[in-house]
C-alpha cells in the first residue's frame, strides 16, 4: 500500500471482517463449543490478506513464491527459533516460579479444565499411552509437520501485516517506529477474543481483563519485530509464515507441565504468548 486512504481502507476491512468473525467465535466459546471457535478464529487469520486484497495494495509483489536458495538457515531460524524462545522463557519461568511446575497429568487438566482434561487422560489410558509419551508426541509434532500446516492459516495475516501494512508504516515513520506501531495494531486486533473469550491468558490470571490485551500487545510488537526481520532476510512472506506457525504450534506446550495454581499467574508464561 502506497496511500494514507489505501491503509485506512485496509484497517477498516481488516477489524470489521476479524472482528465480526471474531464475535461468532466468542458466542461459540461462551456455549462451550471449543472446536467451532478455533475453526471460525482460524479463518478470522485471512482477514489482513483480504484487507490488503480490497484496499488495492500489490499482493501479488510481497513474495508469495518460497526463496530456498542462499535462504537456508532463515528458513530453519524461522522454523525451530520459536521452539528454542518458547523452551528459554519456560526455563526462565519455572526458575522464578519452581512451586507451579507440575506432572503433565497436572498440566492437562490444567490447560484443559479438570472435566476434558480427565476425559483426555481417561482416552490416553484406553489407548495406552502414558502422559509423558502424549507430551514427548506433541514435542515432536510443533518440531515436524505443526509449523508448515499452521503456515498456511499464519500466511493470510503474514500477507497482510509484513507483506503490506509493515512496509507502508515504516516508510511513513521509520523501520523501529513502523514495527512498533505494526505490533501495536496487529495485538489490538486480538483484543475482543482475549478479553471476552480468555483467548490465550484465560479468565484467572491478575488483572483480567484488561492486563491481558496490553500483554498481548507487548507479545506482538515482540514477535512482529522477529516476523518483519526473517520477511526481510528470506525474500518471501512463507519465511514469517512458517515462523508465525511455529510460534503457534510450540506456545501451549510448557502449559502441559504446570499445576492448577499457574492460572493466576499465566500473563506471565510458561507459554510463549507470556511476558517472561
């Protein structure tokens, strides 16, 4: 995008189409129905691409085919880096907060709520799988296939903030300006989710509702900046993409070894949308 209406066009369909969509989402969150909010939050992911596309911007110029060559190791830092950032901050959370590391037999009734979570063990039990083999399957899941997959959902707000509305904001007030600015709109853009769903914080955690989605703004100036910088060194929108899926897939998992008592404290981590 090239012109103040052009950006201004971009937001307006962006926010409505997410936030509508995103409103759907919360009724289905408030009945209980945990799979349709995740499925209608999934393609809620689409609205930048489609900001972008109505507001006339040139998508077709954000680098949509994958630059393997000379491009490696970007595509590696994109893919594992995540897993790495999630790992240190869990570390570094548990370290501060020894007494709220648990079995994951805690953590999946933690993260899942005690009547899914004993159903969810109750099915690993008939199938035969013990809960550190179910967390060790799940570590290799966000490390193998999880990050290409949530790539292709990740790719439709990629096009839209990195591809199209960080660009035009760092021509207009420089790159640092530009990608705090960027991070800024990009986390207000989960707002309604966080605050009326819990979506990532829950309802538990000190200062809800509203210390959650000044978190989560912080989160996403944080990961925006890692976004915007592996956009410019790989050359093609899949680079944030894939690093935008990784984030995704690896930032529940620390929960699966925390106690019940973590709730209160999960603004701060161990998950990687927390501020440790």
């Amino acid at each position: 995008m090239k012109t103040k209406k052009q950006f201004i066009i971009y937001l307006i369909v962006t926010f409505g189409l997410a936030w509508i969509l995103q409103g759907i989402s919360i009724y289905f969150a408030s009945i209980g129905n945990t799979g349709l909010f995740q499925i209608i939050i999934a393609f809620s992911m689409f609205a930048p691409l489609i900001g972008a596309i109505v507001s006339k911007s040139n998508v077709s110029k954000i680098g949509w085919k994958p630059k393997f060559k000379g491009h490696v190791k970007n595509y590696l830092f994109s893919w594992f880096m995540p897993a790495v950032l999630g790992i240190l901050g869990a570390v570094l959370f548990f370290i501060i907060f020894p007494g709220l590391f648990g079995t994951v037999e805690d953590g999946i009734i933690a993260a899942a709520g005690a009547e899914q979570g004993k159903a969810l063990l109750d099915e690993l039990a008939i199938q035969g799988i013990s809960p550190w083999v179910f967390f060790a399957i799940t570590i290799i899941e966000t490390l193998t296939y999880a990050p290409a997959i949530n790539a292709i959902f990740a790719a439709g707000e990629e096009a839209g903030w990195r591809g199209a509305m960080y660009p035009y904001l760092k021509e207009k007030f420089g790159t640092n300006k530009g990608r705090i600015l960027g991070g800024t709109i990009w986390g207000v853009w989960h707002w309604p989710i966080i605050i009326f769903a819990g979506y990532e914080y829950g309802t538990e955690y000190f200062g809800f509702p509203w210390v959650g989605p000044l978190a989560f703004v912080i989160i996403a100036i944080v990961f925006g900046i890692l976004c915007d910088y592996v956009y410019q060194k790989g050359e093609s929108i899949w680079a944030p993409s894939i690093f935008h899926g990784a984030i995704n897939a690896f930032a529940g998992v620390p929960t699966l070894l925390v106690t019940s008592e973590f709730a209160k404290y999960r603004i701060l981590g161990p998950s990687s949308v927390g501020l440790i």
